[in-house]
C-alpha cells in the first residue's frame, strides 16, 4: 500500500483519538448518530412535558395525592439519562403539588447488572437530589428473592417477579432514555420495570425469546428498533402491565450526551413517541453491507455492554467481511456468568445450554461468538478474555485495520470497502431496499 492510496482515519478510544492509515477509493461513508442540538432550555421541556402528558388525561402532578409512596425508578450507571437534569424538575413538580419529599424514594433499576457504586449515584442523580434523597435511595437485586413480589404469568409464560418496592408504592413514575435495542427493541419505557426491577427468573425466561422455538438459532424476529412482532419486547410490556407504571418519563439523547427530546405520559404511548424520535436519530440507512466495519465504543464501561457495538457493526459488514472493534473495556469482560457461559465453548454447546436454562449472559455469549471470529479487537482486556471471546486482538488501530485489510485481499478482494462507526454502540445501520429497512 503505497502513501499515495492511503488516508488517515481517526475514530475514539476512551478519551482519546486514535489514528490508522487505511486504503482509499472504498470509504463507503462515516455512519453516526445524526447530529442534532441538545434543547435549549431542557428544564423547562420536561416540565412541558410532564404537564402535558401523552395519552394520559391528567399529569402526574395531579395524580399523586398527599401521603402516597412515589417511587421513582431511574436507570444505572451503564445508560445515560440525564436523570440529574430530570429529577430536580419532577420531585420540585411532586412537592409543589402537595406531595411529602419524605414519601417519595429512588430506586435504581439494574436488571441484572451490578448496582451503581455510591460515586456513581451522586453523578447520575446530581449532587442536590443525591443529597436530598439520601437515605431513600435503594439499589434493585435481581437475585434477593425475599424481595420481590409474584404478579402474575404472561401469555408467554414468564413467572413475573417485581421488586416489592415497586409493587406497594402507591405511585410509580419510570424515568429512563431510549436508545435502539439489540434484542429489545428499544431501550426505556417498559423495558425499565422488566427487566429494571424483576427478578432473575422473570427476567431470564423472558430473555430466552430470544432464540428460535424449534431452530438453533436466534429468533429472526426479535430485532432490534422493532417493538410490534417482537416476542421478546411484547413479553416485556405484558409483565410490565401487571404491576403498575403510573407515568413514564424518557429522554433521547444527542451524540454529546445532551436532552434532544422528552417524553412524558403514558407507558406505551409516551415511549412509542420516544422511539419514533429516537429511530429518527440512531437509525442510519446504508445502500450495501461492506466489507470492513471499523467501530468505536469508546466509553461503554465492560464487554457485555460493549456488545451492542459489535452487534451494530455487524448490521453494516457483509456475510465474509470483517470487524474493527475498538474498546477499552476497563471493567473486564463484565457479567462472571458471560465468562462462564463464553467456557462452554463453540455455539452448539451455548445453545443447548440456554435450551436447558436460558439467562441473559448466556444469549449475548452466543451473539458475540457468532461475530467475534471476524473481529479484531483494540482493547485493555487481556490476551485470555479476547481468546475467549473469540476474537483477534491487535496493539494499535493501524495493527487491525493491516490484518483485516490483508485477511480481504488475501481473499481476493483488491480494494475492500469500508464503513467507519465512531459510535458503534449507539448508532444502527439498517440496509435500505426499495424503501425496506433490513436490519438483521
């Protein structure tokens, strides 16, 4: 490759740029969050919004009556919400109207992820509502079986547990943000009481939608960006319905991190809005699959988390192509039971695991071994957790981009084409034909 056929590209990695020369002629484009500015005044949109709500008749602020428990559900430390921004908006709300501060209480919905440490609450609930609220701030444990209460069975079958918390407050008010959502769907709304708040069974049958009933592989039609048809979100929003969700409250968020919309109102209809402005931003239309992705999941704290950017990257690469992942990945691997389900072996071992006992971990172990032999990492992880993974990892971004370029023309394609995701965890590329978004 001589100087004259190369360029530099430049993509994030922690907090830092980091810089390869790669062949030119094929650059398909830079596929991105589009950008949008964050609200002017987003303090006063979500009080717009609050007051206002979409397809309920009254605000929450008139809902809630004095000497009712309000719990308030708010996301951890590996989703970014702005909850800091939202939280001082809508207890001053719930106060203002007759509310007691001391009946309202935070509750983080983790799912199964570990809980937010003390320095990670008073950054995402601010320091003022972290001061305000302390002693009333509690962490879900999906594993803490004596704390959760039985609801009922959806017509899917999932026992669903509910963290007691929320099943006997008087009020549930569900913040979150919403982002496209690998298997979900989207992320938000419903999916912040289940799996936020249930338990590990609730949250582990539901989970196993996701493969095929009869076929050894995954569902096709659990998709990411798709809620109606999906078994997996569908399955999500009935358990959700038989607690309570007395008022959602979702941001979206721009590529900085800022609030571009706000969504208040009714479980269902406020988050479909939600995610018709999310798709809107996240959603990135390609006209072919290419043959290299290089992505960037700069900030994603651990590999569980960073799969979303392997699977988003993998949306836009072709059938024989090949992945660039760059990400630090600081806290490992993430998840023990991903390592132990990544142990098991090839896909033939993991899916007949999950046959026996499906589990969150389980499903994405299976996902990333389906990707990783075609990927080539940039990372902090170790030489055994890549291995185990399945990937190739390289000590620089010019040390990947020269194996996945030679893998290719060893292959025989001369001048592989290429896509660059500096956002890869966020950003979904969806194949358009004849007007058809084929996300797969």
């Amino acid at each position: 490759m001589s100087e004259e056929d190369t360029e530099s590209v430049s993509l994030p990695y922690g907090d830092r740029l980091v810089s390869a020369k790669v062949a030119v002629g094929r650059c398909l484009g830079t596929l991105d969050v589009r950008a949008i500015e964050g609200l002017a005044e987003p303090e006063r949109a979500i009080r717009e919004a609050l007051i206002d709500p979409i397809g309920l008749e009254r605000s929450i602020f008139e809902v809630v009556q004095p000497g009712e428990q309000v719990v308030i559900l708010v996301s951890d430390s590996f989703r970014q919400t702005r909850a800091d921004l939202m939280l001082p908006v809508l207890i001053d709300g719930l106060v203002s109207a007759g509310a007691s501060e001391s009946d309202l209480s935070i509750l983080f919905s983790t799912g199964t992820h570990r809980g937010p440490t003390e320095d990670e609450q008073r950054e995402i609930l601010g320091e003022d509502v972290y001061a305000r609220m302390r002693g009333r701030i509690h962490v879900h444990d999906a594993r803490d079986a004596d704390n959760h209460v039985f609801v009922g069975t959806t017509g899917r079958g999932t026992p669903v547990e509910i963290n007691r918390r929320v099943h006997e407050a008087d009020r549930v008010i569900v913040t979150g943000s919403v982002v496209l959502h690998y298997f979900g769907g989207f992320g938000g709304g419903r999916k912040s009481v289940v799996p936020g708040v249930a338990s590990a069974r609730t949250i582990s049958h539901n989970h196993a939608m996701n493969l095929h009933a009869t076929e050894d592989r995954l569902d096709p039609k659990v998709r990411i960006g798709m809620l109606a048809g999906n078994p997996v979100a569908e399955d999500m929003l009935e358990a959700t319905r038989l607690t309570h969700a007395d008022c959602i409250v979702n941001t979206v968020l721009n590529r900085d991190g800022e609030i571009a919309g706000v969504f208040a109102g009714e479980l269902e209809a406020a988050h479909e809005a939600a995610c018709a402005f999310a798709r809107g931003l996240f959603e990135v239309p390609i006209q072919e699959r290419a043959d290299i992705v290089i992505a960037a999941s700069p900030t994603t704290k651990n590999f569980v988390q960073t799969h979303k950017a392997l699977f988003n990257a993998f949306q836009a690469v072709a059938p024989n192509g090949r992945v660039v992942l760059l990400a630090p990945c600081r806290e490992g691997l993430g998840e023990e039971q991903f390592t132990q389900w990544l142990k098991l072996g090839d896909r033939a071992e993991i899916i007949a695991a999950l046959r026996r006992r499906s589990e969150i971990n389980g499903q994405t172990a299976l996902s990333t071994r389906e990707k990783a032999p075609r990927t080539v990492m940039v990372t902090e992880l170790s030489d055994e957790d890549v291995a185990l993974l399945g990937a190739r990892r390289a000590e620089s971004l010019q040390e990947a981009v020269d194996a996945v370029f030679g893998d290719l023309v060893r292959a025989g394609i001369d001048a592989p084409g290429y896509y660059l995701m500096p956002t890869a965890a966020y950003t979904v590329p969806g194949l358009e034909r004849e007007g058809v978004n084929d996300t797969y």
